[in-house]
C-alpha cells in the first residue's frame, strides 16, 4: 500500500475536488493536501473544514503557472480533477469545453514530464468517454471501444488517451479512473442535484413544478463517500498504467430515481418536461463492469442507494441553509 505526503488536487474548489480533499482530509490527517482554482466555487468551505489547506488560484491553460507550481511544490500525488465538465452546456460551447480540458491536461503532463521527478497521478476521466453502448456489449469494460456522442466527452477522451500516451511514451506513473454517476450535491447541473434542489424549492412554496429532462435512461450509481473512498482506494493500491471502471451496483432509471427522492421527500410534487434540458443525444444505458477494480484493489461499495438518495436531500438542505453556492 502506497503512503503519501503531499496530495495536489486540480479543480480542488470545484464539487469533486472539494469532497476529494474532505474526505482525504477526514481520514489522513498528516497528509499535507495542496490544490489550484480557477472559479472560488466551495473555497470557503473547504477552508472552514480543512485548516492547513494551501490552495492557489491557477488557470492551467498557463504553462508556465503549472510548470513553476509543479516546481515549487513537488507533490507525490495528483489528482486530476479540473475540467469544463457539464455534458448539457458543452452542446452550446464545444470550441471552449474541448479547447480547455484538452490544454490544461497537456499542460499538466508535460510540466510532470519535465520536472524530472515522477509523482503518481490520478486522471479522472468519465463514463461518458464509451458513448452509446450496444447492449449485447453490456456489462461495459474497460477494454471498450471509446465512442463519445458529446462535446465533453470528446474531450475526456482526449484526457483518457493522451495520459496513457504519456504513460507508455515518457514512463510517468499513471492510473485512469472512468467513474460512472454518483449522488453529487454540490453539482447542481447533474439531474440528482437538479431534482433535489427542486423539491427543496417546491417545499418553500419558490416553485410549483419540477422540470426534467430525459427520464428513461439508465445508469449504475454509487454514493458520494463511496466514490470518494474509491478515488483514494486507487491511489492507495491501484497498479501503475491501469485503467479503472468505478462505479456500484445499483442500476437505476432516471424515472425512478426521481420517484425515490420524491418518495423521501414526504411532499406532493408535480412533474413536467423541460425541452431545454434534453440533450441532443444522450445515453440510454450504462452498466459497467467493476471486476477489474474490486479485483486490485478489494474496494466494494457500502451505502444503499436508498440512504444515498436521502443522504443527497439532506446535503442539498445543508448547501442551501449555508448559502454555499458555486460561483
């Protein structure tokens, strides 16, 4: 098992950084945790439940600001998390989404490559990099045929290929997560947070009806912790160069997983379709196959997605009652 010093997360402010460096935090205490920013989003709460946190605002897409960061800092882990990473928005601005995943994922690579010291680094690409998936080719493996059918995904892709690139080519330690849905408050363009934030309003009496978009796709999901507690797992034993489905058991339609929430809500809610939030296209089913990871690394999902749906309810009441809000 793999001890560290000095964790670096990129993105650290946004949703999955910022619960990366919670739970990093919560239960590595002598783990100095360092990150780089772009937007404030969840900076000040990170600094009220992390105290020694040490984050630097930094656009990647300066070379020259990563490479003297790399430099200055010399970090034993990295987690690459920053991104433009909302699939919806990418159909409106796809020269902006892929211009700038692709570029601060070179930047960072080639500034590790030239430091001359070889720190483990963790690529956080997507599920959304397999595309439409027949389903004679279900459960999803890692040896899947990438296809993306959306802007960010394309640019995930980029990520997914040009790390192993850099990996086979220039020998840098490099592991590739392909992390499937997870209960995610603190990203309130994903449909979980969407609907919960939703509920919360109708409740309040600030809105009448909750809008969504496609109910009928469906997809594998986990719990937040569990998907944090994965993140680190891979860091902690997954095998240099492998490429790593995350995801649990649960295989749940969109449709249902509504009703669940609204369910756990105890409140009347009113439904209705939003054409504005249909995707141009969009995935009808994803079910991976996780052997590969439980396999290495003996990690295995815990929460119940019942208590996960009622864990998001509450974490979206605790975000609003805060006023911690993304910006």
């Amino acid at each position: 098992m793999r001890v560290f010093k000095k964790c670096f997360i990129t993105g650290i402010t946004g949703s999955g950084g910022s619960y990366l460096a919670e739970h990093i935090h919560k239960n590595n205490k002598k783990i100095k945790i360092i990150g780089t920013y772009r937007s404030k989003g969840y900076l000040n709460l990170l600094r009220k439940k992390i105290k020694h946190l040490k984050v630097t605002k930094l656009d990647l897409n300066s070379f020259k600001g990563i490479q003297n960061y790399i430099k200055q800092n010399k970090p034993d882990l990295i987690f690459h998390f920053a991104s433009s990473a909302q699939v919806r928005k990418s159909f409106d601005r796809p020269y902006e989404f892929i211009k700038n995943n692709n570029m601060i994922t070179l930047n960072l690579l080639e500034a590790v490559r030239l430091a001359n010291y070889k720190p483990l680094i963790i690529v956080c690409s997507s599920s959304e990099v397999y595309g439409q998936v027949k389903s004679s080719e279900l459960p999803i493996k890692e040896t899947q045929k990438i296809l993306p059918i959306n802007p960010y995904a394309v640019s995930k892709s980029f990520q997914d290929i040009l790390s192993q690139v850099y990996l086979k080519c220039f020998d840098l330690k490099v592991i590739i997560t392909r992390m499937f849905s997870y209960t995610n408050a603190r990203r309130s363009d994903l449909f979980q947070a969407s609907f919960a934030n939703q509920i919360i309003e109708i409740k309040n009496g600030k809105k009448k009806y909750l809008e969504h978009g496609n109910l009928k796709s469906k997809r594998s999901f986990i719990d937040i912790d569990d998907a944090m507690e994965a993140y680190w797992t891979v860091a902690k034993k997954g095998q240099i160069g492998e490429i790593y489905n995350i995801s649990g058991d649960n295989v749940i339609s969109v449709k249902l997983f509504l009703k669940k929430l609204i369910k756990f809500s105890n409140a009347k809610i009113n439904t209705k379709l939003n054409k504005r939030l249909l995707r141009k296209t969009d995935i009808k089913i994803q079910i991976p196959s996780c052997r590969k990871f439980y396999n290495h690394t003996g990690w295995k999902p815990r929460v119940t997605l019942d208590k996960s749906i009622i864990k998001l309810l509450k974490a979206c009441n605790e975000i609003k009652e805060n006023k911690y809000t993304y910006k």
